[in-house]
C-alpha cells in the first residue's frame, strides 16, 4: 500500500462508519437538535454530556520542530585539517549548518469520530498536517569533511607536521637531495588531497597537501511531514461538582518522514588556480519513523452554560520502525587539470588543486539502514468550546506532543570518506526529540 493511499484510509473509514450510521444522524438532524437553542440543564440535574454519536473536524495550525541543528560536514572539534593558502596555512572550518534554516507553521486537518452510550463509547481520529518545507540559498560557503584514505609513503616535512604538508620534486628538476628537514611516512589523508606550488622549497617543485573545501554558492532544503491515525475505548465517570472525567484507551499510528537536503555549486578552477573542488555536489539525507503502539489518557471537562473547558492528556507507547537513507553524487563536475612548464605537460602528469580521488571522474554513493527504538510521547490539548446551537460548537485551543528517539534527517549522514574507499555513511546516533505543537480551531457535532 503506498505512502497516499495509507494516509486516504484512516479518513475513507471514518467517512464509511458516518455513511453506516447515517440513520441515527438524519434521526437527530430531522427532530431539530443540530439547531435547537443551547439546554444547559438537559436532566434537570445541571450539566450534563452528550450521549449518541458525535463527529469533529479541526484545522490546525502546528510546527514540526527540526531535528537537532548540526553543521553540514564532518563536526570535529577541534578540526584539524590544514590546507595551504597563499604562504600559510589554514584550518578546514564549517560554515554551513541547519539552524540556517527558518521554521514555520503549517496547516492541517484532524478528524474524529465516535459514540458515546452511558459510561462506555469509542473513538476514531487521523490527523494529517502539511508538509513543512525550508530553503536557504548562500555564497561563499566552507565545509571540512573527514578524510581517512590512507596515502602511501611520500616524502614529508618534518617541520610541518601540524599541517600534514608531504613534498616532491618535479622530474624537469632532475635528482636532488632531500633538505634535511624532509624524510618519508605515511600519512593518514589522500582522497582530498592535491599538489599544490609552494614558496621555500626548490623551483617547480610540488607539496601534496590536503586542499581547501568550499563552495560559490549552496542550497539547503528540509522537508517533515506527519500523519497519524489512533482508535480509542472511552470510558465516561459519574460526573462530579468539579466537573467531568474520561478515560481512554487505545492503539495509534504515527509516521513522521524528515528530509535533509543539500546542493552546491562552483567552478572547478579560478584564475588564482584555486576553486571549488567538490563542485558539483548533491546530497540528500532521510529518516523516516514509523510508530505504532497502545496509549492511555485521561479528558476533563468543566460546563459552564454555553462554554465547555477541556483539557486532555494521552501517554504514547510506541515501537519504531526506522529508515534512514544517504543518497546523492560528490564532485560531479570535478575534472583533472595538468600543469605545464613551457607549454608541456610534465611526465608526470601534475595535476594541481585536484583532489586524489576525484582526478577522473566524480563518485555516487547510497547507503540505507533499519533499525528499531522505543519511541515514547506526550500529548496534551488545552481547548475552549462555545455552544453555538444545543448540538454545535465551536472548538479553540491549543495542543502539543512530545516524542522521543525520533530520527532526525540533519544526524543521519557520516561526513566520512573511508579508507576502503567507501563515500560517507550513516552515523549510529541518529535520534532526537520531536516537538509538535499549535492552535487548532474546529466545529464539533453532538460532543459536548
């Protein structure tokens, strides 16, 4: 069953069970209840609650809070990757990061339906709210990304170990001695890596370093959607001098699907030699939480003439069934350039500012992972509701839920290119606490 058609269901049933108790409803309809004027003494005993069937629909309008805000790279601390820039030497940083994306609200729908006969009754609800999507556009932006790829043994200076520079000669130079201040190891790094000139060592000679990661411009996209649907046993007190009380109980589905998306841009070579060298790249990063389980709650209301006070709470058991997926394309535009000395290419084929591992072409990845978390939540509702006729009302108020060990799309990537020359991942830890809430506004029939 597809993703549409699982969220149609919940309402097509409700609409099913209206249509297979319509005669009870046109009953009501046709003795004028829907329009009567407002009794708030029904029995004679002050007020009571409504018996029979009842229905309500909401319009909501809520916030899906982000998953935990994070940069978009490898998040070291302290970051260590150093690159040479113009005679010295600078640090990878991360400039880019989701808490530059704004959030907002959205609207939606919840409707529920039910029958309520003495103490005992039921009822169905499914609420569905819009997706909730941000974009961010930016220049300029700078990303570190962890570079295990093992290089083999190249000369190294030994007095730059803190910027991991390695140096060779150009063969036009013919053999030479090595300055004393060089010998040779392997160093950890390589895929990022490129020949860079560098002043201080002999004419046409190269340094193998790691290069600087940036971007001319980037686009950052999130999309949350939600959608639940829940059955519920109600059982209804005697009412009391402070008031009335329900409790329920029942099972619910709920689905939260979260969507990290990322796009840059650049030229692969300046004119300065330098240019983006991850350009182009597209990446895309999903969680998808699948929660089912029994909840338990407990509804108070207080009548007051025509106004009704409710506030509901409900505890939320649920089993998740996750999905996390990283898709998408690193360096797609990346391409080799050769330099030359007097007009000829070197025997060696120098390639300089172009990464190790993109020299020929660019690299794909797509990972995906299940796994299974308890997934506890709270919910609460405080509303106000106006009798507008005997049977009629008009509901406002304001709601909200808790979920916890929810997967959060902006923790699900490893910004880690791998020694077995795997590209990124999906990290361990991928969970964090949902937040929803907003106001709801609706019309109810027959409830209070």
């Amino acid at each position: 069953m597809s993703l549409t058609y699982m969220k149609k269901f919940p309402i097509v049933l409700l609409l099913l069970l209206v249509i297979a108790h319509s005669s009870t409803v046109l009953a009501q309809m046709s003795q004028g209840r829907l329009w009567s004027p407002v009794a708030s003494d029904q029995f004679g005993g002050g007020a009571r609650l409504r018996s029979g069937f009842w229905g309500e629909i909401d319009y909501n309008y809520w916030l899906i809070t982000q998953g935990k805000q994070t940069v978009i790279g490898w998040d070291a601390a302290p970051i260590g990757t150093h690159y040479y820039a113009s005679d010295t030497t600078q640090a990878r940083k991360n400039t880019i990061s989701t808490d530059m994306l704004e959030q907002q609200f959205e609207g939606g729908t919840t409707i529920r339906f039910g029958n309520q006969i003495g103490h005992h009754g039921w009822e169905l609800k499914t609420t569905i709210l819009q997706a909730q999507s941000s974009v961010f556009q930016g220049y300029g932006g700078e990303m570190d990304i962890n570079d295990q790829f093992i290089s083999t043994a190249r000369p190294f200076i030994v007095g730059d170990n803190d910027h991991n520079f390695l140096y060779r000669y150009d063969p036009v130079s013919g053999p030479q001695t090595l300055p004393d201040n060089v010998s040779y190891r392997s160093m950890p790094g390589g895929a990022l890596w490129g020949w860079v000139a560098y002043p201080g060592i002999p004419s046409q000679s190269y340094i193998f370093t790691p290069l600087p990661i940036f971007f001319d411009d980037y686009t950052i996209r999130t999309r949350v959607s939600h959608w639940d649907v829940e059955a519920n046993y109600i059982f209804r007190m005697h009412p009391t001098r402070f008031g009335f009380f329900e409790f329920t109980g029942g099972v619910r589905y709920f689905q939260l699907d979260d969507n990290l998306g990322f796009e840059s841009t650049g030229r692969p070579y300046a004119s300065n030699g330098v240019g983006n060298i991850l350009a182009d790249s597209n990446w895309n990063f999903t969680a998808l939480n699948r929660i089912v389980g029994p909840q338990v709650g407990m509804r108070y209301i207080r009548k007051i003439g025509r106004w009704s006070l409710i506030a509901n709470s409900r505890f939320f058991a649920g089993f998740n069934a996750q999905r996390m997926t990283s898709r998408g394309t690193l360096a797609s535009d990346a391409q080799a350039r050769e330099e030359s000395y007097a007009g000829e290419v070197t025997p060696m084929d120098m390639y300089v500012w172009t990464p190790s591992r993109f020299s020929n072409n660019s690299e794909s990845f797509n990972h995906a992972a299940n796994r299974t978390e308890f997934s506890p939540g709270v919910d609460f509702s405080l509303m106000a509701n106006w009798q507008m006729t005997d049977a009629i009302g008009i509901t406002l108020g304001y709601q909200g839920m808790y979920i916890d060990n929810t997967a959060r799309s902006s923790l699900v990537n490893d910004y880690t290119l791998f020694p077995n020359g795997q590209i990124f991942g999906i990290n361990e830890n991928v969970n964090d606490t949902t937040w929803m809430h907003g106001f709801t506004i609706g019309i109810t029939i027959n409830r209070f």
